[in-house]
C-alpha cells in the first residue's frame, strides 16, 4: 500500500524479490500465458506499481520479458520515457538477460540495462530490478554461472597439467625447471591461503567451518571457480568477512596470475623451446596454461570494469549521464550536466539525493531552453547598459575634512544603492552584475570624478561617471 513517495530502497528491494517470488513457477510456461496473468495481479497489490502502470501502461509487458530471461540479440534504445511504447518495452525486457549475462554482479548488470535503454532511470525503480537480477542470478544455469563453471574446470585443467609437466620435467632431467614451476604453483596456493586467512579471521559466524571449506578449495584448485559462483549467484559479504566476494575473486585471480600463471606460461615456453626433444603433451600442457591465462586475466578484468563499486573500472567501460541537483566539489555545479560512473551515482547521488540521471533528449532541451534564456538576458543587459550611457553620471556627497579628503570613504555598496536610485532595475541586484572604480582599488577616499564599470550578465559591460562631492550643491553644479 506504500506509495511511491514513501517508497524506500528497502521496499524496492523486498518487492523485486517478492516479484521473482511469485511467478517463480511459472515464468516458463507460454501456452496459455500464466505470468501475465500473475504480473497483473502482482502489479494491481502493489500500489507502486499500479502508479507506474498509470504512467508507463507497458510495465507489465517489460516485467514479463525481464522474468522470461531469454537471450536474444540487443537492441539498445535511446528513447525518452514518454515515448516509449509497448514494443520498446518488450525490447527492453528482452535486454536484461544480455545484461545479465556480461556482468559479474547483479547491480552492474542493471547499470548497463539501463545505460543501453535511458528511459527506464526515469522510473525510479532500480533497487527493485537489482534485487530482481539478483534472483534471477541465483537460479540461472548458463551465463555467468557458465563462466563460473568454466572457470574452475580450466583451473583444475591448469593444475593437472602443470603436474603432469613438473613430472616430465624430472624425467627428462630438467630438475631446476621442475623446481621452479612447482614452487609457482606452492606461491599461488600460498597466496590464496593467506586470502582464506585475511578473509574468515572476522567472521562473526561458522569462522573456522568457512575456513576449512575455503582452504579445501584451495587445495583441489577449485577457488577461482567457487569465488566466481559467489559473484554470479549474488552471494552477499559475509558479517566480518574482510572483503566482498567480488573482491576476493579479484584478489585470488590476480595472484593466480602474478605466482602462477604468466610466470609458468614463460618457464614452460623456454624449456619446451629449448628441448631437443618436444612432446605433444608439452605442447597441451602450454595451450591449456595460455587458456587458463587468458580467461583469468579477461574475467579479472571485466569483473572489475562492470563492478559498481570499482570507481576505476565503471568509469572506463561507461558513464552515465545526470543533472546535479546541488554544488559537489570536484564533480559541478548546481544543475550542471556532468558524466558519473555507474558506481558513483548508485552509491552517492541516488542515496544522498545530490541528482538525477538524464537523457540525451532532456540534455537538448536544457541546451536549448539556456540558449534562450542567454538572449534574453544578454538583450536585457544591453538595454540597462544603454540607460546608465543615458543618465551620464551620478552624484554621491560626503564631508569633507581638509582638501578633497573626506570623512569616511565611498564604497561600491554606497554607489550600487546610489546607482538603483537612478535605474530601478532587477539586473543591477543579480551577483552577476559587479561593479568596479576604473584606477581605484579599495574604497573611494577623496572628492572628484571618476569612471565606473558595471559587468552585467551575458559579457555587457555598461560605464557610467561618478562624482564624489563635499555638499548637494556641488552635485548640482
């Protein structure tokens, strides 16, 4: 019954669970259509969702696309929300499994959902359909989880084969070679061991249970995959556990490669190169190790460029566009169109509020409406400017005290008031309007004639005389 103003990241997030929830039994089927029939109904308890519906009469079909989780070829849509239709909506919901696919975690996944079709940033819904792809994540057999898989079975491969090849290397009487490549795999084990102790030394729960477990996987060469499994199935960081999985999986893959990998790669390459005699299994043992090396460095890599909470990586795969709702140093002023990483705004500006995503359309029309707002306020300022040429000069008085020395000074605040008597207008008010003495710095302290500058905005600049004088007869002569 909450309604969208009350509606928390919270709810969002229970609802997109509830929402895969419900329908769990029947996404698959086609004929007849049950999940529509179960997407109306969700969407007509939900009061949430029925605002949306009112808005955007398609969101049941993209929920129902989403929930089917087929892989089809993209098609990107830039699209502003209110001329969306149902077939690009369909289109959309049809994305998200891509999106799915090629990202590591649930909250990239959706970045990049919404990044190929803008539009959808304008309904406000993103915690919902993170938790929506979260599930999804954890019930799903091929994409991520796939790689996952792969993974681990080009690991294990990886190990088996730099076994079998340490073993050749003692036959064919290469003991330094043998040495030195078992002692990469004992770094990359140890690595990954000191990884398991760093990360279950805080666990509030099962502390010394998870350690076994992990260093299990160590020892079976299963870790990378196990960690990759935790990343796609959207596991979450466990209470007192020193890092995300995602960054674990991080850590272990690039100790995999720094110890292991690449190193053993080399050493295999010149030994074989170097051999009199080249076996076959040589030749398997250095294609599965450049395979291992390549889909560890690839997935590294990508893991952490579609991480949300990888400020470096977002940013270098996309950005997304907002308008900022307030001053942020470093980032732009109030109502600026800056480019953020997908991180950053998930992570500040949605949570403090400080801005909103925008589409290139809304851009245009902000472009367009400052453009004409700059003629009208640069044709402003040249009619001001020519009324302060009209009035020729202004007359402010002061005592003087011997000479032409007064007492007490004219300040530029004495002559913007002066000044506002003559010419009653509201640009004279504006902080952009500024105000300089030509040859004075400071306050005026002494009688005479001097020449004034008055800035105003859009690049006027309006020049007037002011006369400083001992009495209102002076002024008047």
């Amino acid at each position: 019954v909450k309604a969208a103003k009350s509606f928390e990241a919270a709810d969002a997030k229970e609802l997109g669970q509830l929402l895969v929830l419900d329908t769990d039994n029947v996404r698959g089927k086609r004929d007849p259509d049950p999940l529509e029939a179960k997407l109306r109904t969700f969407v007509d308890r939900s009061a949430v969702l029925r605002g949306a519906r009112s808005t955007c009469p398609w969101i049941e079909v993209l929920l129902k696309e989403v929930l089917r989780n087929r892989l089809r070829v993209p098609k990107g849509s830039m699209k502003a929300l209110e001329e969306f239709t149902e077939e690009d909506a369909r289109k959309a919901g049809r994305g998200f499994a891509n999106a799915l696919v090629a990202n590591a975690t649930a909250e990239a996944a959706v970045d990049e959902w919404v990044m190929t079709y803008p539009a959808l940033s304008e309904l406000e819904q993103r915690p919902m359909m993170n938790a929506v792809a979260s599930s999804i994540l954890a019930q799903v057999a091929w994409g991520v989880k796939f790689r996952a898989y792969l993974g681990a079975g080009v690991s294990a491969a990886d190990a088996l084969s730099d076994a079998y090849m340490i073993n050749e290397f003692y036959v064919m009487g290469k003991v330094s070679t043998a040495n030195g490549l078992m002692a990469m795999v004992g770094a990359n084990l140890g690595f990954q061991v000191l990884v398991v102790f760093i990360q279950t030394q805080g666990l509030k729960k099962d502390k010394w249970r998870t350690a076994l477990v992990e260093m299990l996987s160590v020892v079976t060469f299963t870790k990378p995959g196990l960690d990759a499994y935790r990343v796609a199935s959207g596991a979450e960081q466990l209470p007192g556990a020193a890092a995300s999985p995602l960054m674990e999986m991080l850590y272990v893959k690039g100790g995999e490669l720094f110890f292991e990998a690449i190193p053993g790669l080399v050493l295999q390459l010149v030994a074989v190169l170097l051999a009199k005699e080249r076996s076959t299994s040589a030749y398997v043992s250095i294609w599965i190790s450049t395979a291992s090396t390549a889909l560890t460095a690839t997935t590294m890599f990508w893991d952490n460029d579609t991480d949300p909470g990888s400020p470096k990586g977002s940013t270098s795969k996309k950005s997304i566009q907002i308008q900022l709702s307030q001053f942020i140093e470093g980032v732009g002023q109030k109502d600026e169109v800056v480019m953020v990483a997908p991180s950053y705004f998930s992570n500040v500006i949605v949570k403090k509020n400080l801005g909103r995503q925008i589409s290139d359309k809304e851009v245009a029309e902000l472009q367009r409406a400052a453009a004409s707002s700059a003629a009208a306020q640069k044709e402003e300022s040249e009619r001001v400017a020519k009324l302060l040429s009209e009035i020729g000069s202004i007359c402010i008085t002061r005592k003087r005290a011997s000479g032409d020395k007064l007492f007490g000074s004219v300040t530029t605040k004495n002559i913007s008031d002066a000044l506002r008597e003559r010419v009653a207008e509201e640009v004279l008010t504006s902080k952009a309007a500024k105000l300089s003495v030509v040859g004075v710095k400071g306050d005026i302290k002494t009688a005479g004639s001097y020449e004034c500058e008055l800035s105003l905005p859009q690049g006027v600049t309006a020049k007037f005389e002011l006369v400083v004088a001992g009495s209102d007869e002076e002024c008047a002569t």
